[in-house]
DNA sequence: TATCATTGCGTCATACCGACACAATAATAA
DNA sequence: TTATTATTGTGTCGGTATGACGCAATGATA
C-alpha cells in the first residue's frame, strides 16, 4: 500500500480488513505506531487487507514489514470487529473523492470487518513508515494518543486490556527490549504496560523465579548511581514459558 | 438454514463464516453439540454465515438460536481462522451437485475465513435441531468425537484450549449447571473441562474463596451416600467476577 | 570527600496451596 | 434392625509464595 493500488477488488478479499496496534518501549514509555491520514489529519492504526492466497497472519506480517521494516515479528490476534456500521464514514474515502477515482471509493464503501491484532516489536529497529493514505508514520506514547479514526480508540484499549492480561500467563520483554537489558529497565516496562508502581524486590523474586533470565557478570555503566547488572533472557524457557504460561493455574 | 437459501449471495456477506463450538454438560461428560451432513455423514460444528446488518456475535446468537432454541446464550469468540485452503473440499458442495443447484455450489465454492466461537450452553434445555445441510444434530462427548468436517476438529481443538485457559481467570458454570447444584457437581465439571481429577477439599476451599456461591440449607437426597449441600450462583459477584477476573495477578 | 538516589540482598508476618486425617451421613446389604 | 460402604463436611499441617519493608553497597555528582 505504499502506492495505491486501482484494483483493490482484484488484489484483496471483499469485507476483510485488520487492523494492527504495534507496540514499542521507549523512554520508560510504552508507545504505539499510528498514522496520520493525508487530508483529515485523523490518527489511524496501521492496517491493510487480505490476499486470496494469505492467511490473516500473513496479511498482517506484510503490513508490518511495510510500516516498520521489520519481519518476523511477534504478533497475536486478539479480536475480531464486527460492526455493520464500524466502517462507515471512512476519511480515507473523503480524500479520493478530490482525486475522483470512483473504483478505490467505492472499495472503501463496503462494510469491513477488522481482526485485531497486537504486535511487540524494538522501539530502535523499526523505520516508521507511512502508507499511501497518510503523510505520516510516528510512535505515540499512550497517553498522548487522542480519539482515532473510526473504531480504532477501542481496538486499541482493547489490545492493552489483552495484553495486561497476557502479562499474567505469559512472559513478555523479548520482543521489547534489546538483548541486554537492566532489571529496572523490564520492571520499567511492567510498570508501563500496567499503568501502575510495582516493588523493585518483590519484582525481582518473582522475575528470577521464572527461570527465564540469565543473569550476565556486565553491568551497565554510565548511570548517575550505583550500576545496575545486566540479564538477558534464557530464550529456550522463554519460548516454553510462552507455550506453556508461566503457572500452572488448576 | 432451516430451509435452504437459494439466494445465499443476497442475504450473506461473502467470505464470512462462523462456527461454534457449544459446550454442555451432562451425565459428568463436556459434550458437544455436532452436525451429520446429510449424503456424506462428516460431522461438523454447527456454523453459519453473516447478514449485512449483523454483527458477528449477532449472527452467531441467530445460528444457535436455530440449533438449539435457546436465546441469550454464553458466547465468545476465541480466534479467526483463515487458512486460504480451509473451506475447500466442503462436503456441502457434493451434496448439492446432486441436486445441480450452480448457485449455491458456487456460494461453497468460495474461500471463507471463519470466527470461532464457544458457547456455554443448559444441555437440559437446548433442543438440538439439524440444518439443512444435516440430517442430525446431537450432542457427543468429548472423547466420542472422531474426525470433523473441513478444519473443525483444529477449531474444536482451540476451543477447549481456550476454555482451560480461561477457567484460571474467569467463574465458569452458571450456563453449563442447573440453578441449584452440589459441590460435587460443580468439581466434576472442572474436572471434566481440565481433563484430570482435583483434590475434593482444596477445590471446595478455592471456590468458596472465590466468593460467587451461596451456600443453601437443603441438601440433595436420592443419591447413595451422605447426601451433600446444595449451592447456587451469587449472580451479582459472579458477575463482577466475570469483568474483573478471579485473581488480581499483577 | 561528602552527598544521595539507586541497587543488591535480605527479613518477617501472612496468605495460600497441596496433601492428608477423621467423623458424620445415607442408602444398601446382611 | 444392624453392619457395611462410599461419600461428604470440616479441619490440620508443613511448605511455599507474596506483600511490606530494612540496610548496606555503589557510583556519579556536588
């Protein structure tokens, strides 16, 4: 979608649409990819449509290979968007209209349904990257985000809702953070992602109880106070732990 | 789908589909409720497709509004599957070569993606009622469940999965057992959902902490032993348990 | 050299959980 | 009528996880 295709109807799958909230850490701040829509100036999530011959998880990988740059990233759907009325007064459609290309507006005139889907991806490596629809690509932190296009606030709250609840059985930072990182920083990053304080000691037991980290001799220099060691994650039980969970429950 | 829509292009939104999953709960055994297709004799889920003023879940109510008679049931979706190859080789298309209906063989013929939903359902009250692609419409045990349809076992599969999971974080019960029960009714169905046996006393203390059960002075008679307590729903915690969860977590 | 926020490591009381003991009960068999 | 037996109600006990907090060590800055 870099550039806009005029065979929309031949390229994608009618009604299938997805939409992507693509998280990143940065700053002590949990940030999310949007864009800015050409003439409205609307703040959307990045999104595309599906292939006939993809699945929604492929769909939305080549969506975020175009936004980001990146592959392989950690991606999870969460919920499907089913509104009949959810994607009606699209902006888009109001800047084809000065353009006049009837076969693209009337692509956009159909109802959609969007699968959600949330991403973790490092902050650093990703090239924010606009579509053909928007003039800019750009992390926001959460709390600067303000309404977005159409149904997009919702879709939003509620990957962070799925998320925080993830958080629970499932490990998370290794999609967030870089290879090394401090004990403060991933407790940052809970801290982020919840909204709320944690005890530095109680969340370093429960942390190092998981087994998923390996604690290295470095330590990371250059901060204003005493050095804080580095650890990186033991990546053999972190993808056990993230088919497995975390515990057991019953 | 009671009768056979010959205008299927007309009333649905093409590519749309959904199946459920219906669990209930009988005779200590989680069964779920199947379709016979009709000349091939495949079992199937019981699914459906979408109007364009409907929202999946409302589609999804009407679907199992006709297969069981029942309204206001227990419903969730859990994941989207969109395997281009999934719908192929659907053995609702050999049935309707036989009757040389081209336009409905074509609605077949189309790639779906499809919604997946579990439902909790009273398997007292339901009434189950084949569509017209089925010949049958029962419910099956779990383990009496061979192959299914098309990718349904794969759905089936998650469902239960799903289901475990959330048996961690969410009250389950009110839609699968009668308005007054026992505490070992109740434990059986964990049991039953989870696949394993559980410690009768710890279970009774766990869920008595919960705090979503009303302790009842009767007590049920008729059965060989010492005849056990009666309990029903606290339906306003069981409520609020279900938005808040059942532990805090982090 | 003193200061001070930050970090590493530890303590303590409490809650919770798994495993198990024992008496009470209700239908059935003797 | 009485003994048997499987089941249920209630409680205990030790181990473990959790929340709240103490204190000394550290390393840049003043």
């Amino acid at each position: 979608m870099n550039q806009k295709p005029n065979v929309y109807q031949d390229l994608f799958l009618n009604h299938l649409s997805l939409d992507c909230v693509v998280f990143g850490f940065h700053d002590s701040q949990l940030k999310v990819l949007l864009l800015r829509m050409k003439r409205t100036k609307d703040w959307a999530l990045p999104g595309g449509f599906v292939k006939p011959d993809e699945t929604f998880e492929v769909a939305a990988s080549r969506v975020l290979k175009e936004r980001t740059g990146l592959g392989d990233i950690f991606l999870k759907q969460f919920k499907i968007f089913s509104d009949p009325l959810r994607s009606q007064n699209n902006p888009i459609v109001s800047d084809l209209e000065e353009e006049k290309d009837k076969g693209c507006i009337e692509w956009f005139h159909q109802r959609f349904i969007s699968v959600g889907f949330y991403a973790l991806v490092d902050f650093s490596k990703a090239e924010p990257t606009p579509d053909f629809f928007s003039d800019q690509c750009s992390w926001k932190a959460l709390d600067e985000v303000d309404a977005l296009m159409l149904d997009h606030t919702q879709i939003l709250t509620k990957a962070l809702e799925t998320l925080r609840l993830q958080l629970n059985y499932q490990p998370i930072g290794y999609n967030l953070l870089p290879d090394k990182f401090t004990m403060p920083e991933l407790q940052k990053l809970y801290e982020t992602i919840l909204g709320k304080e944690l005890d530095r000691r109680n969340f370093q037991r429960r942390m190092l109880s998981y087994g998923i980290l390996n604690k290295l001799e470095e330590r990371k220099t250059g901060g204003a106070h005493k050095s804080p060691f580095l650890y990186e994650f033991n990546l053999g039980n972190y993808q056990k732990a993230l088919q497995v969970g975390l515990y057991g429950g019953w």
